[in-house]
C-alpha cells in the first residue's frame, strides 16, 4: 500500500514539474509577431497633421520633436442620473 502511495506522489511530483517546464519553455519561447505594423516618415506624419480638422492640439518640445494629442470633448448630454432623479 505504501509502495503505490510513493508511486503516486512520485509520478505527481515529476507531471507538475513537466507541466511548469513546459509552461516557461513556451512563454519564453520567442514566436514573430502576427501584426505588422509599418511606421510613417515624418513628412507623412507632418501631412496628417496638417490635414486633420477634429480637435486636437499640437506641441514642440525642448528638443524639437513634435507632439500630436487629440482633443477629448465629453459628450453634452447630461448623465441618465441626474434625468432620473426623484
């Protein structure tokens, strides 16, 4: 009874062990990536900002790179509490 027992344990112990290798083997295991993502030349970037009409502002920093940020206005309905409110 005792002999079965450690067999067990034993052959638990060393599947756990496989299980977790096998994880680290496959979350460090290096696999290209399904997006391509190409960049834009800084004359297309200029381009777009310049043609683009939403809201938005526009900064230079210290070193001379430009920064883009799109303005966020909220919407200007009032909240479905505040109409509900008793």
């Amino acid at each position: 009874m005792k002999k079965i027992i450690k067999r067990v344990l034993y052959t638990l112990f060393f599947l756990i062990v496989a299980i977790i290798i096998f994880g680290l083997i496959l979350a460090y295991l290096p696999t290209p990536s399904k997006i391509n993502n190409k960049g834009i030349t800084p004359v297309e970037a200029a381009t777009l900002r310049q043609n683009y009409a939403g809201p938005h502002h526009v900064f230079t920093t210290a070193d001379g790179e430009t920064l883009f940020l799109r303005r966020w206005n909220p919407d200007s309905i009032e909240p479905a509490k505040k109409a509900i409110a008793v």
